[in-house]
C-alpha cells in the first residue's frame, strides 16, 4: 500500500510539471526565477524580512546570467539594491547566500576592493553608472536602500499557499499523527515533507501567522537514531532537526514558537499519538475526487515490545505493545532484564502514560515477582529511572482497563555503582 502511495504522490508530482511556470504574490519569471523590485529604502535586515512575508528571499546571483537580470528587474527605478548576500570576511568565499545553498565563491562580481567587511557585511548591487552590475559592501544597519526579492516559480493552481510545485493547507485543529495524515490523503497529499533551507523558512513564517499551537506535525519519520523518512516517499535531502535534540519518540513536528526550548522552524520528536496542528501538501494541479481513498499508512516501522520474550539482555529497550501508539486493553507481559555479573542495570523510563488506578508497571530487584518490589506504577509519570541491586531485574505490565493508554517506554543499560 505504501509503494501505491508513492506511485500516486509521483504521478500527481508529474503532472503539475506539464503547466507552465507562473510567480505569485506580483512576482516576474526571469531567468527561470521569480523576481519583484521594492522602491522603498530600508536596511537589510528589514529587506530580509519583508521578503521572508511570502517565503521569498533576497536575491540571489549564481551566474553572469543571473547578474544581468537585475539590472533588467530595477531598470531606472533604483541605483543601489541589497542582495542576499552575507560576508563573514573580506573573501568571497566567506560570503554566503540567503537561501543556504553555496557561497560567492564559484561566482562574484564584486566591485575592485570588495568584498570589504570593514566597511560592511551586506552586499548591494550597482545597477547604473561605471559600477553597473558590480556589487559593492553596505553596513547592514546603516545603509537604506531599495531591494529585490525571490521566489522559486510554480505552477497554475487556486489554492491559497502555492509554492515551488506545491499546494499548502494549515491546520490548526490538533490530530494525532495518523489521522493528520488521513486528512491529507482526503485533499491527495500528504503530511509536508521539507526539502530546502526555502521551503522550511516559508513554513515556519506561514505558521507563525496561521497556526496557534506550539508544535505542528510535519510528514517526518525518525524511528531509529539514524533513520530518517518521508511519509510520501521523497528523499530525506535537508535536515533542519534541533542539534541539541536526541532520538525519542519517532514522529516529527516543528516548531511554532519563539519561547521553548526548542527555537521556531527547527524540527523535533513527538509521540505520534500525540494530537497536534500539521501542515499538508499536495503538487499543484493536482483535481482531487470528492471521495478520495485513504491509503493505510503506519506511521513508523514496527518497534518490538519484547512483551513476554525470553531473558533480555542489556543494553536494550522495553516498551507496552504497539509502542508508540496505544495499547489495547487486558494486557499481561513480563519483561526479564538481564546483564553480565559484574554489573548491576539501570532502567529509564522517558515516556509514561497509564490508564490511572487501572493499569499498572511494576519493578522487581530480582528475577521474579516474589524478589523485592522496586516500584508500583500508574497513571502519568515524568521521567524516571530504577537501579537493580544485582544483576537481574523484572518488569511487569498488567492492565484492567479495556482501551487502554499512550503506554510507556523504558532503555536498560549495564550500571556499575561507584567505589
């Protein structure tokens, strides 16, 4: 089912190709690019910013061709207009551009003596008189000029959020990670995939301004430390995951807001069963039928439980049965945690979510329930963790409920207590 995804997120991929390129928001196609002039004299920061309103960046010059094209965009309607273009040193290739792909150093036009950060880190170009077409440093919180920005053409589509080939929807009705993928299917797309410095930079500014809810489910997959999918199949080429944030839970949100721990656009985990605001995305062109099916799609490979296997020896992770969705009622597993002699072992737990007074974990110092009771368990739990004495230790998960619950999450490693 999941390659008859694929297949059908391609086909409608294909089509939208076979229309002709168009710009939104005013935009003009030139050179392959969506470009549009602003008159209005502002800093660069201001500039970046007025252009980041659409998911537009600055504009940016890969090539001579590219180059010219400026000159034709401003015309006689402004002599200095700020580029996306950062120099870090007086080297063009310690220049960078706006959209994150490469530096000034496989091509630069700047002015004779330039770049020169000493004078500035913001670039402008020269579109009249001798330094026509030449770029030329500007101090950034100083200097007031005029600006261009870009955007990636697109195709013909009605829908609201058209950009790069792609239709957005924003959600800000919380759904858990599979029924926001449903509703995706419904409108023929799928959770977004994110696959450029661009792309991410539009979704987070639209859903700053469109979405209420802190985190907003992506179609990002992260089951094992270094696996990474998309759920509509495309390549996992751009990677914007918060670098001080670690494998958890496997499904992937980003992030709305400027006051948690982790910054607005980077990408974190989430239980998938959590229900959360999402971002859908569909190719342009695409004629979606009234009763679209739903394909069914697991949102994770499946994580063994080891619910009522044999002797488990350390380093491993436990879990309730079909982790991380919820479990379902009238559960009874034995886990038997083992490691090598000299050790003892440590069990933590990082997710904790019990039916309360109803379903219940408990922890045994020991290889059997008549050993001594570490823990009795219910309900929510923070994190926490429990160290055996020796070197066996047994975990019980028992239910009485019959719907059961988020379920729980447990990684025992070898522990040797210091001297």
């Amino acid at each position: 089912m999941l390659k008859e995804l694929i297949f059908l997120t391609l086909l409608q991929y294909s089509r939208s190709l076979l229309s002709d390129p168009i710009c939104t928001n005013g935009y003009t196609l030139v050179n392959n690019k969506c470009l549009k002039l602003f008159i209005d004299k502002v800093t660069y920061k201001n500039a970046e910013r007025n252009c980041m309103d659409v998911g537009a960046t600055l504009v940016t010059v890969k090539n001579a061709i590219d180059n010219h094209a400026i000159s034709t965009v401003a015309g006689s309607s402004a002599n200095t207009i700020w580029m996306g273009l950062f120099c870090l040193d007086s080297d063009p290739s310690k220049c960078l551009w706006d959209d994150s792909t490469v530096s000034a150093e496989l091509y630069s036009n700047f002015a004779p003596g330039f770049p020169h950060v000493d004078v500035g880190k913001c670039v402008y170009y020269s579109s009249q008189g001798a330094l026509t077409g030449k770029w030329i440093s500007g101090d950034c919180d100083m200097d007031k000029l005029a600006y261009i920005c870009e955007l990636p053409y697109t195709h013909a589509d009605d829908c609201q959020y058209n950009y790069n080939g792609h239709c957005y929807s924003f959600y800000d009705a919380p759904l858990p990670f599979t029924q926001a993928q449903e509703k995706c299917e419904k409108e023929c797309g799928n959770l977004a995939s994110i696959h450029s410095p661009n792309e991410n930079r539009y979704l987070a500014t639209l859903s700053n301004r469109l979405i209420s809810g802190y985190n907003i489910y992506i179609g990002g997959m992260w089951p094992l430390p270094n696996v990474f999918n998309w759920i509509d199949g495309s390549q996992w080429s751009y990677n914007n995951i918060d670098p001080s944030y670690s494998h958890g839970p496997n499904c992937m949100t980003i992030s709305n807001s400027k006051s948690s721990s982790v910054a607005s656009g980077f990408w974190f985990s989430m239980n998938c069963y959590q229900a959360n605001a999402f971002i859908c995305k569909t190719p342009t062109g695409t004629k979606c039928p009234a009763n679209q099916p739903v394909v069914q799609v697991t949102p994770v490979p499946y994580n063994p439980s080891f619910c009522n296997n044999s002797i488990l020896l350390a380093p491993g992770v436990i879990s309730s049965p079909d982790f991380p969705l919820p479990y379902s009622g009238f559960q009874s597993c034995t886990y038997q945690l083992s490691t090598l002699g000299s050790f003892n072992i440590l069990l933590r737990f990082s997710d904790f979510q019990l039916e309360s007074g109803k379903d219940f974990v408990k922890v045994y110092d020991g290889s059997s329930e008549n050993s001594k009771l570490l823990g009795s368990f219910t309900g929510q739990e923070d994190a926490f963790a429990l160290v055996s004495s020796g070197n066996t230790m047994l975990v019980t998960f028992k239910t009485g409920s019959t719907k059961g619950s988020a379920g729980f999450s447990a990684r025992y490693t070898p522990y040797s207590f210091s001297r």
